[in-house]
C-alpha cells in the first residue's frame, strides 16, 4: 500500500516537474522563426510581418521571419515539419502545400501527420486582376475571351498547386474551358509580367494587387468570396456571375508534430490574442485580409473540410504537379 502510494506520488512529481520545464520554455531560449512559404511582398509575407511583430512584443522576444519560397510554399512546409520541436520554428502554412498540393503530388511531408496545428491566420477572397491597357475590361469580356476558344486566355499563380492556380482550374471549370496555367514562386514574382501584359489575368491576394489597381495600371474585374469586399464594393463577385463559386485564400500558424502540446497550446494562446487585438485587426484589413482565430481543433477541422473540397476539384481537373 505504501509502495503504490509512493509510486503515484512520484509520478504526480515527475508531471509537475515536466509542465514546469515546459512553462520555463516559453518563450523558447533561442530566436523564435516564422517560416513563410512565398518571396518577401506578398499577402504571406504582408500577414507574416504584421503579427510577428505584435507577437514578438507581447512575449518579449523578436521573431524572424524567414521567406523560403520554391514549389508553391511545399518547401518552407517541409522544413518546418523536420525541423526543431521546441516551439521556436513556427510556419505560416498555406491553403496550397496543406490542402491542394496532397491530392497532386507525393509529399516528404503529411500536412496532418507532420504538422501540428496551432490556429488560424487569415483568410480573404482573390482578386481577379487584368492589365488596363488591354481590352479585358470586365468579367463578361475574360468569360468570353475565354470561352472564344480553350487556352486563348493565360493566368498567372503563385506556383503549382496553390490556391491561385485553383481558383483559376474552379474558374475554368465553371466557364467550361481550359486557360493557360503560368506558375510564379510568389505573387510579388508576378506583378511584373502582368503590368507588362505578358498574361491575361492573375487571381490575386488583395496586398498584391491592391496599390497596382488604386494606380490605375490594374483593372480588378471580380472578387472570388461569396460577398463583395467592405473594400472593393464597386468590384463584382464571380459568383453574381457564376452562382455559388467561392475560392478563399487562407494561411494558418503551424508548427512541427513533435512539439510538445503544452507549448503548442501556449503559441495558440499568443497568437489568437495578436489575432484579437484592435490594432492588428485594422491593419490586417488595411490590406484586405481577415483575421482568421481558431482552436487548435478549430484548425484542423478547417483543413480537413478544405482538403476535401480541393482534392475533388484535382480530380475532376485531372490536375497534377
């Protein structure tokens, strides 16, 4: 009896003792790193920047934000999922690698199995972008320049199997044709070739697009959310056209699986309070994203519902890397 008494009395130690050290391990000793998927200039990257900063204040340690852009963001997830499980590596993961990109491609990685999730980011509907000095001026003229014959028009992505690439195969869909896909590593990589006309269109995120469009040297044509934009209300949804499509963009905070939960749970904690705070909110919608706080269950039944939606449209499309 006294033998069992004091085996459970160790063991209740041992736990406290362990919940202690990890208490002790927030914030992580060393520099925390937010791994971003895409080139420096984006919506990612715009996302990243913002609520690092606040993050890193309010626990009381910079926090890097490490741009690794290749292969559509599958590259930054990866490294992520191997690397440290101490809560200094976080990853602003992506609809794309997390959610498309598995029904396309064998992956060194399982975006359910290999990352653990933390919460949501944000999320905010693309912007069908065109140069103004074409003669696309609305979306009946790029629906009808696409149905004129398939691959008469092109438009841009930020890379093979991301949500502007299928957003532009649920597009294509939709209208009944085939459009030619042109991969980028980023959206800040395709802005350029589209003010020099060398495509037709681009699905864009809205900090992308946004200063190119009030410049005039854009024409945003339609918006890809159910709603219009509080932003952009003069700017037609696809969906007033096309009933009932809606292709969001979305980016959500991540970490490796082998992170224990105890740290996990806090970064939840931190980021969903960054994500809540009045300053952020307003700057996050200065450049048309939303603040997206979730449970970290909350996260994962999100994923899962997009990954079923995107991996039908791969099949049905017949998309592949």
């Amino acid at each position: 009896m006294h033998k069992r008494f004091f085996l459970a009395a160790l063991a209740a130690a041992a736990l406290a003792a362990t919940g202690g050290a990890l208490a002790q391990d927030f914030p992580p000793k060393k520099t925390v790193t937010l791994v971003v998927g895409f080139a420096p200039g984006g919506a990612a990257d715009a996302a990243a920047r913002l609520i690092a900063k606040k993050l890193g204040d309010n626990i009381g340690q910079s926090i890097v934000v490490e741009n690794k852009a290749g292969a559509g963001g599958n590259i930054a997830h990866q490294q992520v999922a191997a690397g440290p499980a101490d809560g200094s590596m976080l990853l602003l993961g992506s609809i794309g690698p997390l959610t498309i990109a598995p029904h396309m491609m064998k992956l060194p990685y399982d975006p359910f199995r290999d990352l653990a999730p933390i919460s949501g980011g944000v999320y905010f509907p693309n912007m069908l972008v065109v140069n103004a000095g074409g003669n696309i001026k609305t979306l009946a003229d790029f629906i009808a320049a696409a149905k004129k014959s398939p691959n008469a028009v092109s438009y841009a992505s930020t890379g093979p199997g991301s949500a502007s690439h299928l957003t532009g195969e649920l597009f294509a869909q939709r209208v009944g044709t085939d459009m030619v896909h042109v991969p980028y590593k980023g959206g800040s990589a395709a802005m350029p070739d589209l003010l020099a006309g060398r495509f037709t269109g681009y699905f864009a995120a809205p900090p992308t697009a946004l200063p190119h469009v009030e410049s005039g040297k854009l024409i945003a044509i339609a918006t890809t959310g159910l709603t219009r934009p509080a932003y952009m209300p003069s700017v037609p949804t696809v969906a007033e056209t096309l009933p009932g499509f809606q292709a969001l963009n979305w980016y959500s905070f991540n970490a490796s699986s082998k992170t224990p939960t105890a740290i996990l749970d806090r970064w939840n904690t931190e980021i969903v309070k960054v994500l809540n705070d009045s300053e952020v909110k307003e700057a996050l919608n200065k450049h048309g994203l939303t603040p997206h706080p979730t449970t970290r269950t909350g996260l994962t039944e999100f994923m899962q519902k997009e990954s079923a939606q995107w991996g039908k449209i791969v099949r049905e499309r017949k998309i592949s890397e």
